[in-house]
C-alpha cells in the first residue's frame, strides 16, 4: 500500500500538471507563439487552473464535499 499523500503536491496528478504547465510556458515563450498574445495568455491560464484546481480539491474536507456535487 502506498502512503498517502501529504500535501498537493505529494500527488502524482499535481506533479505532471506542473510538468506540462512549464512545458506550456517554454513552448509559448517561441516567435511564432508568443506573438499572439490573447492566446498565449488564455493557454497559460489554462494550465495554472489546472494545478489550482487540484490543490483546491485535495484541501476539501474529505467525501462529504464529493457526494453533494
């Protein structure tokens, strides 16, 4: 049995979000991408929502919140 995970970013879901969030940001840092700035912004926001939205979930007081979604 693994051992739970402490914090967010304990998790393995959270570790690859950051993962692809700085891949996202290296990628659109390019000439061709990083002209385009409305998009650049919204894919990068994207990204960082990702993370935040996982680290919101695993502060949630356990199942409780899961059931009344």
């Amino acid at each position: 049995m693994s051992n739970p995970a402490r914090t967010f970013e304990d998790l393995d879901v959270y570790q690859k979000a950051r993962t692809l969030t700085n891949q996202v940001y290296t990628l659109t840092r390019r000439s061709g991408f990083a002209k385009d700035f409305g998009l650049v912004d919204q894919i990068r926001r994207a990204c960082v929502s990702v993370m935040s939205n996982i680290a919101e979930g695993f502060e949630r007081n356990g199942n409780a919140d899961l059931l009344s979604m």
